[in-house]
C-alpha cells in the first residue's frame, strides 16, 4: 500500500514510520519536515498536499499533543485554538481527503485517553479527542467508495513517562509496541468505524 | 432549590419546566421568551445574566438540536458554526458560570444519542456530544466549592417521532417521562460527572 504519513516525525511517527516502511510505500508529511510540507491547520494546505500526492490508499495523522489548560481561566477563544489543529486539522483530513484518497482507502487519527479518563488540566485534549471519537463513528458510514477509517486513543507512552508522568498519577502507560500494533491494525484489518483504545 | 432553566420553551423543557417547579422555585432565560433573556451563543449575554440572577443551585440546558450536514460537502467552518451555540453555548454556561453558581450547585447539560450511535447527516451533531462528554468529565473534577456538572444524552423523544422519525430508522424512541427522571436525578441525587444516556 502507498501510506501518506502526517506527523511522522513526532514520537509515535519516529517509531511507527520504519515499522510500516517494511512492507509500505511511505510518504513522510509535516510542517517542518517529510517527503511533503503541509500545515493541517490550512484547508489550503491540506488540499494542495493532497493534490501533490496521488493515488494514496491510507492516509494515518499522528497530531501532536494539546497544551495544558486551567479551568478556572479557560475560555472559547482558548479552546478554539486548542481545536485547531488536532482536531479540525485531522477532521479536514478526512473531509477534504474523502475526495482524494484511492478506493478502499483508510484513514487513521489520532485521539488521547483523556476522552475517557479526565485528569486536571487537560479539558481541551479530552473534548478534542471525544468530538474525534464521535466524527469517526459518523464518517465510517458516511465515506464514499468503500473507504475505512478508525481512531487509535493512546495513553501515555512509555517513552514520555519521564517527561509527562508526573502530571497524571495512577495513569498507566502503554509501550510504543502496543500502540504500533494498534496503527498496524488499521491499515492491514478491514476494519472501520473503531476507537482503538491503547490503555 | 433556585434553579435557572436555560430553553425552559422548547420541546423538553416545556414538560420539565413545570415538572421541577412543583418542588424548587425556578427561573428560566432564553433568546425570545423566558423571565431573562440570554443568548448563549455570546459570553457577554451569558455573563450579563448570571449577574442579573443572584444565587442560583441549579442551572439545566436544555440547548436545540443542531441541523442536519451533508458529510460530502462538509466544511470546517461549518462545523464551527454548528458548535457556536450548543457546544460552546453550553461549555460557557459553565466555565463563565462557576464563578456565580452557588457552593454545591449543579449544572446540568444536554447532548444526544448521534456521540454513540451515527445516523446519516448528523456528524456535527455526533462530534458536539461527543465533545460535551468528555467536557463534563474534565469539568466534573475541576468545578470549584462542590459544584457538580452532568449531562443527559437524549435520544429521538416519543413527541418528536412524527416529524424526524424518518431520518432515523430503527432508533428507539425514548418517552418524555423517562427523560425528566434523567434531568430531575441530575439535580436531586449527589452525582457528578455522569453521562446519563437515556436510550
């Protein structure tokens, strides 16, 4: 298959990439590097990648992580900017790359446990990956041309324990072999329309 | 309880508004009718009227329903414009509101069924319950002085069969009666962060 990887410079992607290079056409993309340049917060962008590029079969977006927010302070603007790119940025995707993407073609997003598990901080990454949750249920009976798509939710990597651990006590983190598998799932099974929760 | 119903007008909140008032004394806001006038697709309009009603338990959203999308043709500015009111409506109510709501009060928001179960047509609508979900987790643990928050997921009400029945093939129908429980436990029991999903 020619995958179209976005992101895949990014923790996950770093590990993700050479895994499916095995077997896989890779096509890198990402704002400040990859085979591609595309910024998923521009429509514009996301087109013209996706004019670039042809006869894709899977695209898979690993988005970076959302910032960490404080409640008491939070607003519509803020949480605005947070939706940007990790959500509207994988939704347009899917909605501009419907048109593109070759028959039976597969799109995988990327969400995050905080959709489920709530933990201080972290409003804005738990409503983008519940608002990713539900826009996958719909897409997957809405795509044309037999085209899948599914969500992988991660939890903490085992990788960012170090970095990260310390701001959500008792969440248990998953190894970067489990969340391959995952992404590995989504290409390879014909599945579609799942949350393919990693934790 | 003092509570402030925010669409005490619509189909919903026409039964529960009259339900609850045999216990509590009830204020109720809305953009045409209502004893306050609020839009709460503006902050200032939300903020105005917090600050007119003094000393409020309770505030229940009962927000309307969104319109239905064409997924072929969706856009990301569409989608903004569907989150305007019911899911950044909501969100504000509540992060603009825990500054004014009593020590133990509670909000209650409303989502509905298409965040877990996808019809055709409604993706705007599945990914707004879907991110009012995860929103009320997040909040549920992050509400100041033993304030509460949790939503009722509607599905399709007995009352509105005949005019969107057709659109939903082989959705339950939930009746009125069961929803007002929902909403009514949501302010009598000591609950938070719960998804009651009444379908």
């Amino acid at each position: 298959m020619r995958i179209l990887i976005i992101g895949a410079n990014g923790t996950i992607g770093k590990k993700l990439t050479p895994h499916l290079s095995k077997k896989h056409e890779i096509i890198t993309a990402g704002r400040n590097s990859g085979d591609i340049r595309v910024d998923i917060t521009s429509e514009e962008s996301i087109t013209e990648m996706y004019k670039q590029i042809q006869n894709i079969d899977a695209c898979i977006c690993i988005a970076a992580s959302g910032p960490l927010d404080n409640f008491s302070e939070l607003t519509e603007s803020q949480l605005l900017q947070d939706f940007k790119g990790k959500l509207f940025g994988q939704v347009n995707l899917v909605l501009l790359g419907q048109k593109y993407l070759n028959d039976n073609g597969t799109f995988t997003l990327t969400s995050g446990v905080f959709a489920d598990i709530p933990y201080k901080g972290v409003t804005a990454g738990g409503m983008i990956s519940g608002a990713l949750h539900s826009f996958v249920l719909s897409a997957s009976i809405e795509l044309p041309r037999r085209q899948r798509i599914n969500v992988v939710s991660p939890s903490m990597i085992e990788d960012s324990v170090k970095e990260f651990g310390h701001l959500f006590p008792g969440l248990k983190a998953v190894s970067m072999n489990e969340l391959i598998e995952a992404y590995e799932k989504t290409i390879e099974q014909n599945i579609s329309g799942q949350i393919l929760k990693v934790y």
